[in-house]
C-alpha cells in the first residue's frame, strides 16, 4: 500500500515534524514526501530514511494550494498522510471534503493497515477506530512517533503544477528562537502562572538553557502576559511527549494535563503537596520555586551539564 506524506516546513527548512512523521507512515507502506517548497527542502527531505521518493511541488503557504496538490496526487496513493499541526488540521479536513472521505485524525498508534489509535475526552481515554474505507486521509501525532533516522538519499522529482486560489497570502509573522522545537524537544521546562511574572519567567528560561531544552507554559501563565502564545502547552496549545518535563510552579489542570500525557518522566516543583501535577508526577520537589530553580540551575551548571 502506497503512502503519500505531507512535508511539514518552519520557514525554509524542514521541520522536525516530518521526520516523526514519516517514521509512523513507514508501518503502513512506501512513502513518497510531498514538499511543497524550495529545493533546499526537498534535498534534507531526502534523506531521511523510510523515503523512497520526494515530489517537489511549487511552494504555497496557502490551503487551497496544499490541497489541490495533494488531491492532484491522490489517486496514486492509498494513505494521505499529515501532521497533526496548525497545517495539517488546516489543510487535511479540506482534502476529505475533497475527496469525500471521513478523515481519522490526531492518531498516536498504528494498530493495524486500517486500525488506528487516538485520543479522545480532552486525552482522558484513548479509542481504536477502524477506518474501513477504500483511501485513508490521516493526520498524526508527531510527539507520539520517534524521528526517521538520516543517510538516505531518494530520488527528487518535480513536479509542476498551477496554483489557484481566491486567497491571498499577506505576510507570515514568526518568533525567532534558538532553543529546541517544543513539539518535538526531547526535554521540556515548563512555568505556571505562580512563577508571578514575565520576568520571573527568566529562572524557567535559565533551567532549560541549562539543560538544553524547550520552554513551555500554561495557558494561565500565556492569558496572564508571562509567556509568548506559541509556547503554550495543554489541549489548546501544544501537545507534547517528551523524555522529560519539568514542570514549575503548575497546578496540573486537566487542560494542561491533556498536553503532557506522552511525557515519559515528570519532575513537579510545587509549594502544594495535593497539586494534582505532583500526585502524577515520578519526582516532586516540594517548595519555593524561587529558591529550588536557581539552586537547581546552579548545579547543573555546576556539575557541567550546561550545553
């Protein structure tokens, strides 16, 4: 069974998304990588392993354009496959309609070529459903699958097509940062809004230096000012599945829970020993936030574990 992967880009390059991503799509079949961008992109996108050709395709930031590619290419494939990202839930539910097809979306688990898993109840239970139609239009969890390893080299082919649409693309606004993609970092430092401020904010900021992490926050502390929107973590924001998360002066609200249900290990630090984050949590520093992060921060860097 053929599998066609929609290429996940973060500006010009191509985002760790997709390597998660094409990982998964490999249980299912041979996969060809849809990149919808520049040359560049396409050329990392070959080599990631489990590709075994990709489509370069004229670059559209654009719906409308992602889907009359994909619907262009579908008679070929039997799984349309997409992160389950802003594009993907963007660009696949469209495709469906396309194509007239029931999507099956934010998958965690592939069970079998027609038996998928996925979470439901703001991730509370998880279901398996059975998707017993002829073509698959999928979209999967990207923190739920290990990264497709590199040293690959698929053949490119192009492809031209013409894009048309009633929209118009304006302008993309984008926050610059050098610290490891929250959905897929491997290591998340997360604060609350009891870390008081945006300044306050800078001992989680120093921690995940220390370690070489992703900072993340709730939605009480983005609504309250102390972070920027696109480091929310929980069921409105960012879902994530990390070796380790290290959450800071958070309560554990089911929203916020509903985030960090795939993280492996949870490190609590809290004055409440009934926080509904410390009763999950594997390790649980009871205390002052202000007192345990900078000595924390200190150690590691003490110890030379400052990257």
């Amino acid at each position: 069974m053929s599998v066609l992967v929609l290429a996940e880009l973060d500006g010009e390059v191509l985002s760790p998304a997709t390597a998660r991503i094409v990982a998964a799509a490999t249980q299912l079949g041979p996969v060809d990588l849809l990149v919808s961008g520049p040359q560049a992109v396409a050329e990392s996108a070959s080599g990631l392993s489990g590709v075994a050709r990709v489509i370069l395709a004229p670059a559209t930031a654009l719906a409308e354009g992602m889907v009359d590619l994909l619907a262009s290419l579908a008679p070929g494939y039997d799984y349309l496959v997409a992160s389950a990202s802003t594009t993907g839930k963007d660009v696949m539910p469209r495709l469906a309609a396309r194509l007239d097809i029931q999507p099956v979306t934010d998958i965690v688990a592939i069970e079998g070529p027609n038996r998928f898993t996925r979470p439901i109840y703001a991730g509370n239970a998880l279901e398996t459903v059975t998707d017993g139609q002829a073509r698959h239009v999928l979209t999967f969890r990207a923190s739920a699958f290990r990264p497709a390893a590199g040293g690959n080299a698929a053949p490119i082919e192009t492809r031209e097509a013409t894009i048309a649409s009633a929209a118009r693309f304006i302008a993309a606004h984008r926050t610059e940062s050098d610290i490891p993609d929250l959905a897929t970092a491997q290591i998340v430092v997360g604060g609350g809004v009891s870390v008081g401020s945006a300044e306050g904010f800078r001992l989680i900021e120093a921690l995940g230096k220390s370690l070489g992490a992703a900072i993340g926050a709730t939605r009480a502390a983005v609504d309250a000012g102390y972070a920027p929107n696109d480091w929310q973590v929980g069921q409105t924001g960012k879902i994530i599945a990390p070796d380790l998360y290290i959450a800071i002066g958070i309560s554990g609200a089911l929203q916020h829970l509903a985030g960090i249900q795939g993280a492996k290990k949870i490190v609590a630090i809290n004055t409440d020993a009934e926080a509904p984050i410390v009763k999950i949590a594997d390790v649980a520093l009871i205390g002052d936030l202000f007192e345990i992060v900078p000595q924390l921060t200190a150690e590691l860097e003490k110890a030379g574990l400052k990257r």
